[in-house]
C-alpha cells in the first residue's frame, strides 16, 4: 500500500466530513457492541483480557471492547460491525456504510511521530515500515499532546477505504523520545510472533522471502539436505554448526568494527542453537527447513518415519496414534505429512488405509482433500515467511541502549 509525502498532503473535504461523522457512528457502534445481545461474548473477552494481566484497567478494557466491536467474529460468522451495518436504521449512505465496514482493516503498530499535516499526526509505523496520516474524530486536540520524535502505540483504521487517511481507533498510548529503544524491542518481538504485518509492506515481504531462502539455502550448504532426524542432543550440536556457518558469513561480509558489534550484540551461537524445550524427551527431533515454513521442530518424526518404511507396524497401536496425533493437531503443518509420503510414496496408501479404516484410500487421489479437511486453518491464509526484516529506524533503535527508570 503506497503512502503519500505527508508534505504534500492535503486534506480533503470528503476526509474532512468522514472524519466528523465518524466520532458519532463510533460512538453508536460501541453501544451496539455493549447492548445485552452481545454482554455474554463480551464479557467473556473481558474476563480473558483480566486473566492475562491479572486486572482490568480501562485502557485495555477499551482495546478490548474495540477489538470485539470490529474484528471479533461471531458464530455465524459475520462481525459486530456487519451487523450493525446491515441493521441500523435509519440506513447508512452508501459513503458510510463503506466507510464503516472498512473498519475491519486495523492495524496495530508502534508508531514515531513524524510531524503534523493539517489536522492529521504523521506516524511511521515501525512494524510495518510504513507511513500513516492519521486523524482523530475528536479533532486536532485530541493529538495536541504529541510531538515529533515521541512515540505511541495504537490502533488505527482507514478513514474510508478509498483515500490513504486513517483514524484513530480507541487509545492513543504517548510514549517520550527516550522509550524508543525499548519500544523497538516491543516491535522487534511483535514481528517475530505476527509476521502477518508484512503483508501491508509488498517490499518488506519480499524481503522477508529472500532472508528465508538464503537461510536455507545455507542449511542445504552444511548439510547437504533440508531434514535431518536426529536424537534431541545430536540436534542441538548440528543446529550449532549450521549457526556457527551462518555467523561466520555474516561477519565475513562486514568491516572489523561493525563485524565486532554485531558479535557482541546478536543472541549467543548457544541461544540460536538451543531446540525447543518441549523437545528434550523426545525420542527423535526432525529438523526441517521447508521453503515455505521456513525452519520447524517436530517430535519423534522418527516413529512415523520407521511406519512409512514399514507399513506392516501399522499394526503397532503406538505409531498409528503418533500419525493420528500429526494428522489431526493444529500446530503440525501439512508440509510435514507431504514429507512423510515423499519419503516412501509406495507405502503411503497402505499406511492411510490402516489409519483411516479404508481399505480404498488412495494418496495420490485423496490426500490433498484430506490434509484440506484435517488441516483446514492451514489453507486459510496466504503462507508467510518464518523470517522478518526490520526497517532502517527500527534496526537503529534497537542498536540505541534503552531508556533508564528509576
């Protein structure tokens, strides 16, 4: 999604109008969403947000309340904000009904103030790397506080789906200058576990793809494969020297000053090395770097391995209720079954039909449709890479030592 120079921005009439009337469809959406037809749901969520943190404060009760206004979805399927469309009356123009229902397309980020365009902050997203002109629709006082070079967390929302303005949706969280270097540390965190905010930077996504296949390209270069199954130590000590390799060309390519720094800034080789916890009893770890997965762990894919080469311990309980587990958990990958078959495709179909209790079932023709319905969740999202770059501003805050509190 391209962004315009905020210097030579100009607010609309048509934004300006939105922006006004949006502070009062907000306000009637919030009571729709708090109006006994939805208290039970709401309330749950409430009551999850308390158990995380131990209590409820009001701003993330807001947030909260927010999040389940316009993204929760409901059993049917349809969200609070649909049906608020869909059921307000009198009806919405066609404007603000559009208007609304663009809502659904939040972002989360933690923001630097650039400056002000008119009416409107301009926040650089350090998440996504992107620049936002975002209003208020309580008006410029409401972002009066903020100056260039602080920060804040926050979600925003298009103003209407066809300009590049955007509004404030729920709190503004205000951060100094000084926080910066820890609030990196936030966005470096969230970028690990939500990858999915690279989809709104093409650029940073694309990137994120190449660091991915270098990655592997170079787990390929030391071990000649991309799985290795081994016994849990024995993957600690390979998984060492694959990152070992790694760090040795990174550092080839750098200056000795910036080569030093990197060495004592990045995780140590025994952090990177380290396999999951959950994986130190395991009989057998299967160490795969996928080209769409990216790197993943998988516990005693040796037993599952051993049943594929010999159909005939179908007939052991154990290994069919290992295979069952694999088929049916969420956390497993498809891409893992599809490695099992490629191994031994001749043993496939006798290793299902036992499984399955069909003495008809054929991989080549019904395997897809059955990782689709087994693994559904899977196939419901365009795959993202295991990898995220960060932007230039982010890479320099997190080399800044972080604010002191006392």
């Amino acid at each position: 999604m391209e962004h315009s120079d905020p210097s030579t921005t100009t607010v609309s009439p048509r934004v300006a109008t939105l922006v006004a009337r949006s502070g009062d469809l907000k306000g009637e959406l919030v009571a729709f969403a708090q109006s006994p037809r939805f208290a039970r749901r709401l309330d749950a969520r409430l009551d999850e947000a308390a158990d995380r943190l131990g209590f409820l404060d009001e701003a993330t009760a807001i947030v909260t309340i927010d999040h389940f206004a316009l993204q929760h979805r409901l059993a049917d399927g349809s969200s609070v904000l649909e049906r608020f469309v869909a059921q307000r009356r009198p009806r919405l123009g066609e404007d603000e009904r559009a208007m609304l229902l663009g809502w659904h397309d939040v972002v989360e980020g933690v923001f630097e103030v650039q400056g002000f365009e008119k009416d409107a902050v301009v926040l650089h997203n350090l998440l996504d790397d992107l620049v936002y002109q975002v209003h208020s629709n309580l008006g410029r006082r409401a972002l009066g506080k903020l100056r260039p070079r602080m920060f804040v967390t926050a979600r925003i929302v298009p103003v209407h789906p066809d300009t590049d303005a955007w509004l404030v949706s729920g709190n503004l969280n205000i951060y100094a200058a000084g926080d910066g270097p820890r609030l990196a540390q936030l966005a470096a965190q969230t970028l690990a576990t939500h990858p999915q905010v690279l989809r709104r930077n093409p650029e940073m996504l694309h990137k994120a793809w190449q660091m991915q296949a270098e990655a592997r390209a170079d787990f390929i270069e030391v071990f000649g494969t991309d799985i290795l199954v081994l016994d849990p130590g024995e993957a600690t000590a390979r998984m060492r020297e694959y990152h070992r390799h790694r760090q040795d060309k990174t550092l080839a390519e750098l200056d000795d000053e910036t080569a030093a720094k990197a060495a004592r800034g990045g995780p140590s080789l025994e952090e990177l090395s380290s396999i999951p916890e959950e994986f130190h009893d395991a009989d057998t770890v299967a160490v795969i770097y996928d080209e769409t997965e990216g790197l993943c762990y998988y516990a005693d894919f040796g037993h599952l391995d051993a049943l594929f080469a010999d159909p005939a311990l179908t007939r052991d309980r154990a290994h069919l209720s290992r295979l069952r587990e694999y088929l049916n958990d969420d956390s497993v990958a498809p891409m893992v079954i599809r490695r099992l078959v490629q191994r031994h495709p001749e043993n496939a179909d006798a290793v299902f039909q036992a499984l399955l209790r069909k003495p008809t079932f054929a991989w080549e023709r019904d395997g897809e449709t059955l990782l689709r319905r087994r693994k559904a969740e899977h196939f419901a999202h365009e795959p993202l890479p295991s990898v995220t770059p960060v932007g230039n501003r982010l890479a320099e805050l997190l080399r800044k030592p972080g604010r002191k509190r006392r």
